[in-house]
C-alpha cells in the first residue's frame, strides 16, 4: 500500500505545485511593462543625460582621464586605479566628482 500511495502523493504535488506558479495574464501585463520601464535602465538614461549636460560627455571624461574616446570603455573597466592627477587611487564616481570641482 506504502509503496502505491507515495507516488500518488508525489504525482499530485507535482501536478498541483505547476498551476500554483503559472502567471495570470494581469501578471504577465504587469511584468512585460516593468520590463519597458525598468528603474535601472531610467537611472542610467538619466545619469547619461546629466554627464552630457554637466561634464561634457564621454568626450570630457576621456580628456581628464588622458586616453582616447575609444580606449574609455576598457580603461574605465580597469576602476578604482591610480589617478595621477588626483594622486590617489580613486573610483569613477569620485573622478566625476573632481570633473565637477574642476
């Protein structure tokens, strides 16, 4: 009898445990549209706008950094690093922070 009941038990928590995680169509709505309007990609967009704005871009940053637009991306990688001109070892945020000052 044991050896019956425990694979029906088993077959029945598995068969009821696939609906309990199914998502509704109102969930699927609602997930679809926090992927549109994802935080994370507003704050960056964001950000983006401001460096623009304030510093002067991607342009301004490689210029106090001393390397090329194109090395940037691999040399902003590299952080936090020695910075000759802040003559510390500093992260981006706080070599933005000089840009400013400056």
């Amino acid at each position: 009898m044991r050896k019956i009941l425990l694979p029906i038990a088993l077959m029945v928590t598995v068969a009821s445990a696939g609906e309990q995680f199914a998502m509704s169509d109102a969930d699927r709505a609602m997930y679809k549209e926090m992927l549109e309007n994802n935080p994370a990609d507003i704050y960056v967009e964001e950000g983006g706008e401001i460096l623009d704005e304030q510093l002067g871009g991607e342009e301004a940053v490689a210029k106090f950094l001393g390397v090329t637009e194109k090395e940037l991306p691999k040399y902003i990688a590299g952080f936090p690093r020695y910075i000759k001109k802040l003559g510390n070892v500093v992260g981006i945020d706080q070599v933005l922070q000089a840009m400013e000052a400056e």
